[in-house]
C-alpha cells in the first residue's frame, strides 16, 4: 500500500514538471491553437531561411517538435563553425571564399542543403555588418602588405608603451559572448 502512494506522487510530481515545461515553452498561454499553429510554421520559416532562433522559440520547438529542433541545433552548429573559419581570415576575399567553398561542399543529397546554405548566407550578411569585418583588407595581397607594414611598425615602435597597448574597443565587442532576448 505504501509502496502504491509513493508511485502515485512520483507519477504526480513529473506530471506538474511536464506543465510546468510546457508552460514554460508556451510563447503565450491565450493562444489558439490556429495561432499556435501560425506560431509553429513561423519558427519553421526562420529555420528554413537561415535566421537564429531565440531561446523561447527553441524551448517551444524542444517540447513541441523534437524533430524541429534538432534542425534549428544542428543549423545553429553549422553558423558557429562558418562564424569562426570567418573570424580566422585575413581579408575580405578569403571571407568570401570560405563561405563559397562551405556553401559548394554542402551535399547535394543532405535534405537539410537548402536550410544549410541559407545559414550560411545569413551568417555572411550578419558577418559583414561587423566592425571585424569592416577592417579587414580587400585581398589577400593588402593583407600582406599590411602585415609587413605591421611587423615594421611594431620593430619600430618596440619599446613605445602606448603603442603596444593600444586595443580597438571593437575587438572586445567581437569578443564578448551575445545572448538572446526573450520576447
């Protein structure tokens, strides 16, 4: 008898947990369930065409569509690899050519492919809104040109404690983590 109420309140205790995450996952409790649906496909669209989704819209795809998200996480995993092979270029024409040969390698078989490349290409227009971006050298011959101009300046500059601590605000920017917004 007492082994049968301890099963009772387990099985009562995870089915307030499940409301509880259901609740949570809820984009807003007086939906309908056509908006509720609306809702769905929208976040649907914004996987499809590459846009990052927000914590509550994967929360709300975790409970309700499993399949959903693990699409949104494996586009997020793919717009994070593109974002730092980006980040280690020296010019803006190697940027371009590591989105172009991420984009040609994508598998022609892959049935994500459509949603794949459209990350990537949001990930580039998001990517050249950067100040990181907006530094960079037109070609990979500037580039090395102005390495050697670096490398001259800092022989020269050597022992000019205010030239070697000098620090653009914006690579801190760039460094900094970013976190979604709910709502």
């Amino acid at each position: 008898m007492n082994a049968s109420v301890r099963k009772e309140e387990n099985m009562n205790a995870n089915q307030v947990i499940k409301e509880q995450l259901a609740r949570f996952s809820d984009p807003e409790p007086g939906m309908s369930e056509q908006e509720r649906e609306k809702y769905h496909q929208n976040i649907l669209a914004k996987i499809e065409s590459g846009k990052k989704l927000s914590s509550q819209e994967l929360a709300y795809l975790r409970v309700n569509d499993p399949m959903a998200y693990q699409k949104a996480r494996r586009m997020e995993q793919k717009r994070q690899w593109l974002e730092q092979q980006m980040k280690k270029c020296k010019s803006k024409q190697e940027v371009r050519e590591v989105v172009e040969n991420a984009i040609t390698h994508v598998s022609e078989k892959d049935p994500d492919r459509d949603a794949i490349i459209a990350t990537y290409q949001e990930a580039y227009q998001e990517f050249r809104k950067t100040a990181r971006y907006r530094r960079l050298p037109d070609t990979r011959k500037e580039a090395e040109e102005e390495e050697k101009q670096g490398k001259r300046k800092s022989q020269a500059f050597e022992g000019d404690p205010a030239e070697l601590a000098r620090t653009p605000l914006s690579e801190i920017y760039d460094a900094l983590p970013v976190f979604d917004t709910v709502g």
